[in-house]
C-alpha cells in the first residue's frame, strides 16, 4: 500500500460533526474542578466529569499529593515488581481493599488496562465468560483478548442469564460478568440476584464498580455493600479515577488470584508502577470518604434530583437512573449532538454518548453534578431557559401503531400551533391527501378534528416523512434538520401547499418510496 493510501484510510468521517455544527469532543480545559471551569476562555458549570465527591480539586487532597512528591518524587521510574512499589504503594492497596470488603488488591495503572488484563490470565479457550451486552468496552476488549468462549445475555436481565447457566457446560470455568452502576444509564446491576445465581451454577462473578466505588452504599463503600454482600467470592475491579477523583484501576480478591495476578499479569507487571502522588491522594481521599460521606452523597443526591426535575419540566425524556447520574435519552447521533451544542452554548458541559458507544438512536447525553459545585450554581443552571426551549415530542400514532419522537423546542413549537390553528390547518389535511396519492403510503394517520396536538405532531411529523424519504434515511430526523432540509423557516409564512410545489417536494417524487422507512421506537 502506498503512503499516501495507508494514510487516508485515518481520514475521520466528520459529516456528523459538520452537520451539527459542533464537536462536543475533547474540549479544551483551561482550569481545575472548581465550582465553574474554564473552557475555550469562558466559565462552564461542569456536568461532565465523573467528580462525584468533588475531591478532585480538594485542597487537603492536593496537600497529600505535594508531600508525597516530596518524599518519593514524581515517579518511582519503575514497574511494581521491579523496584515501583512503595511503602505508600502496599498501604494504600491493603486500604483499598478494606475500603471495598475484600480480602487482597492490586493496583494497575487505570481501570481500563486492569479489566483489559484480567481475562487473559484468569481464563483461557477452555472457560467461558457470560457477559452483561451493555458492559463497558475495557470489559468486553479484555474478555476478547483472552480466548475464551463469550456469551453475552440480555442487559440486567436474570431470567436470560439463569436460561445460558443452565444450558452450557462442559467448560473448565464459568464467569459471569458486569458493572454496577451502568455509566451511559445511571442503572446498577441485580448484582446480589448475580452471585446467588453463580453460587447455583457454579460460577464466578466478575464485577466492574467504577461508578459505584465512592457513590453507592450506606458509607459509599460500593456495589458489594449496597447489595449487602459479605465474603464476596468473586473477583471485584473499579477505577480510581472518578469518585476517588485519581487514576489508576484496582482488581481485589481472594489473596491466592491477587497473588498469582501480581506475578503473571502483564499489564501490571510490565507497566510503570502508579505515581506516589497519586497513591497519596487515593490514601487521602479514602479518609475523607470515611468521615464525610454522609454529608458529600446528601449534595450530589440533592443537585442531580434538581437537575432531573428541571429536565423532565421540560418534556425530556430521562433514563430510569437510580444513581447520581441524570441521563437524558437523546435520541439519532445528530440529535444528540445538538443538543449537547444547544447545552454548550448555555454553558454546560456535558458527555454526548453516539453510536456505536451506544446502540443506534439510543444516544444519551450524561450529567453528573459532583459535591464541589456550589447549590446557588446549581440552582443558576437548573432554572436558566435554556431546557425549557428544548423538548422532546413524542407520539404515538394508533393508527400505524407507530411511536415518533422529535427533539423540538416551544418556540417552534409554538409557531406551528399558530399556524396551525389560525392559518393552515386545512392545509394540512390536503398536504396528508398529498402525500398518501403520491408516495403511496397506504396507512397513514388521519387528521383529528378534535385534537389540535395531534394537528400540531402531524405536521411535524409530515416535515419529517418529507425529509425522511428525501434522504431515505432510516432513522427520524430533528426538527431542526427538517427544517435546514426543507430550507424552511418557521417564520416562513409561506402555506404548507405552497410548500408542496417547492424543488424539494418534487424531488421527493422521483425516489423509490417502497424504499420509505419510518422507524420503529
Ligand atoms: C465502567 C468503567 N470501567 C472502566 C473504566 C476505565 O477506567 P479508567 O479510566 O481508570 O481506565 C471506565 C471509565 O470510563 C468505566 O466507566
């Protein structure tokens, strides 16, 4: 392969990003987590990070991290069986793992590389791994790397993993695998339901906490004290990097498994051992836990149900989260993305999930106000205009059986009841004639005379059939690319059977429509 070739095959696909007119990726970060952070020059609320606790910029924290740069300088230069393990290195392990309730731990250099490495030591092509389909992707590349035979089941569902425990076997060993606290959803896992599961059949659980170490349980101690789980018998992974508000990933166990992993796992033993500054502040932060937890849990509960308020007030549609996570469920990649935009410009930052993080029109668009942030920011935010212009419209159409959902905002919203109403409500009607005639779309929902709302969904809903087969796209358009498409403006007087004689219309005509797809929600 030439050069030039092998390099345009890295070329990015930024037709998404130019369609939205914004990348919500890799902002530029210009200060600490404070309060508000600067981003690109200009003060944010930060909704994105996973500073549950709001340590990350603690000064008592920061305070351990300096001594311990003193002590040990920057970096001990080394792998951890070599010469990187410190005095401060084994004390924070053995804290760790009492912090959680298990018996031994490690401590690799992030989450990502421990799940990534767990795998190919503990099983081999003669196990087989069942795994949660929703697990994180440091989970499902580690269970890949290690050969063995994978089987994913249904998201949190007990029924689907109890029918593939019954139905294998023959295998050396059984694992069953998940997180806790799901990151895109704000949903933890049936994790007690999962080890007796495993007790019955024999097998082990394997479970990553990284959103529930510091956040879930009575003390904040995580998934296994939530669950109320004494004498785990499994194998228990989190990072520390978002409540703990460090770096690093920790596998905890039997003391035999840690052991053996502390020799044979390649990706502790080969990489440079975890700075002492960041042991410091994970050593720290697990006292502060200890004495603050009640008081640092009641204020992320408080702004995240502030948050959650302010955004179902205003028509969105939310993840049935029952963690601090607010997840707004934000439909197609496009939507997502401009919705994060239309949050950025009100200057928030938040964490747009798109395909393939997530399964097609299932974007999420996630907020976490961590413990740092002042309540008069919250409550700044929480009432600003800004949700209250955007919403979500869904509609269920008997007719078709049929549910569309729309990102919109009142505004627009708000134009079309008038025109609607006062103007070009017969209008429509002849536009449905129109396009049942000329596309042969054989059901199609009728016009409700008693029902303005519907009047109002079905013509957005016409919009976005135009667009929909103009483009013979196969998943529901916005409004706003509706419009952009239609080159339309809702300001636009002109009458919806004008509308019909415009280029774009005609153009429609000469299109396959058997080809014509309404997604299904
Ligand atoms: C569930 C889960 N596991 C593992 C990781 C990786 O953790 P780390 O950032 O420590 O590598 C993450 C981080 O995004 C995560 O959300």
């Amino acid at each position: 392969m030439k050069l030039q070739e092998f390099y345009q095959r890295f070329e990015l696909d930024t037709s998404l990003v130019q369609k939205a007119g914004f990348n919500p990726y890799y902002p530029v970060i210009q200060s600490g987590l404070n309060d508000q952070i600067i981003v690109e020059g200009e003060k944010f609320i930060n909704l994105a990070s996973n500073n549950y606790l709001g340590l990350a910029n603690d000064s008592r924290v920061k305070e351990a991290c300096s001594k311990a740069i003193e002590n040990y300088g920057v970096s001990l230069c080394a792998t951890p069986i070599a010469s990187g393990y410190s005095e401060l290195h084994a004390n924070v392990v053995q804290k760790l793992s009492k912090f959680v309730g298990m018996e031994s731990a490690i401590i690799y250099p992030s989450c990502y590389q421990a799940n990534n490495g767990l795998f190919s030591v503990i099983a081999g092509k003669e196990d087989i791994v069942i795994i949660d389909r929703s697990s994180h992707s440091s989970l499902i590349e580690g269970v890949k790397s290690a050969g063995c035979k994978i089987r994913p089941f249904l998201h949190n569902n007990m029924t689907y993993l109890e029918k593939i425990l019954k139905k294998i076997s023959g295998y050396r060993q059984v694992f069953v695998v998940t997180e806790s606290v799901f990151s895109t959803e704000g949903n933890v896992a049936p994790f007690r339901e999962i080890v007796e599961l495993c007790k019955r059949f024999n097998a082990i659980p394997v479970i990553d906490d990284s959103h529930g170490i510091g956040v879930i349980g009575e003390r904040g101690r995580g998934i296994l004290e939530y669950a109320g789980i004494k004498d785990f018998h499994g194998i228990y992974t989190a990072s520390l990097g978002k409540s703990i508000a460090n770096s690093g990933g920790i596998i905890c166990g039997k003391k035999s498994i840690i052991d053996y992993l502390r020799y044979y796992s390649s990706h502790l033993v080969y990489s440079t051992a975890i700075l002492p500054s960041v042991l410091a502040g994970i050593n720290k932060v697990l006292d502060i836990i200890n004495d603050e937890f009640s008081e640092l849990s009641r204020k992320i509960w408080q702004y995240k149900s502030k948050i959650s308020k302010s955004l179902q007030d205003s028509g969105f549609d939310l993840t049935d989260s029952v963690t601090p996570i607010t997840s707004i469920m934000s439909g197609n990649s496009l939507d997502t993305l401009l919705l994060a935009k239309e949050l950025f410009e009100n200057k928030i930052l938040s964490t747009p999930f798109v395909y393939p993080s997530v399964p097609y029109n299932e974007g999420r668009i996630r907020l976490i106000a961590g413990a740092n942030l002042s309540e008069a920011t919250i409550n700044f935010y929480a009432s600003k205009d800004y949700p209250k212009k955007l919403r979500r419209i869904k509609y269920y159409d008997e007719e078709t059986g049929i549910t569309f959902v729309f990102l919109t905002n009142n505004f627009e919203l708000d134009a079309l009841e008038i025109a609607l109403l006062y103007k070009y409500r017969w209008q429509v009607e002849l536009f449905f004639k129109w396009i049942k005639q000329h596309l042969k779309v054989k059901k199609f929902w009728g016009t409700s005379e008693n029902a303005v709302r519907i009047q109002i969904y079905c013509a957005i809903i016409t919009y976005t059939t135009v667009a929909i087969i103009k483009e013979n796209l196969k998943s529901p358009l916005s409004i706003y690319e509706i419009l952009q498409i239609l080159n339309v403006s809702l300001f636009d007087k002109t009458p919806l059977n004008e509308l019909i004689t415009k280029p774009y219309i005609q153009n429609v005509k000469e299109l396959n429509c058997n080809q014509l797809t309404l997604f299904e929600f």
